[in-house]
C-alpha cells in the first residue's frame, strides 16, 4: 500500500504486483487500474473475501511454512492450510 498526497490532501493507494510484472492498483475511489500480462485483481477479492467470511482475523494468526519443496499459508494452525 502507498500514500499519495493530491492536491494537499493525503489518500491511500493500493498496489499489488506479482512476479511477472503484473500489478493492479486501486484508487481511493474504488477504480482499478491494471497493468502486464495476467489479471491479478480477482485473486485480490477472492483472498479479501475469505479474510471477511474468518471473521477479519490479524495478521499474528497467519503463517507461512516452507517444507518438502512446498509452502502453505495458514490460520491458526501451521497443520491446516488456509487456502
């Protein structure tokens, strides 16, 4: 996330980016504005939703394991994979 300042005034852009050079961005107004070759935007809203439907957790209740040449993220528990 990035603040911009317009004409004074302080608002907060949203930037996402993957490693292929794809971002999204959103503006303080709700537009979204997206750039590369593949549409990040909806992968976006999908984890936004699944954060609403747990109940907003904090970001202390996640992790992220690496193991095996795989990696999870999870919610509470490293044992159960949120995802």
């Amino acid at each position: 996330m990035r603040a911009v300042y317009d004409r004074g005034r302080r608002s907060t852009w949203l930037t996402v980016s993957a490693a292929d050079g794809s971002t999204a961005r959103a503006a303080p107004d709700g537009a979204v504005s997206r750039t590369g070759p593949r549409e990040i935007w909806p992968g976006v809203e999908a984890v936004y939703d699944r954060w609403m439907e747990a109940g907003r957790p904090g970001r202390e209740r996640y992790g992220l394991t690496v193991a095996a040449g795989r990696r999870w993220v999870w919610l509470d528990r490293a044992d159960r994979e949120w995802g």
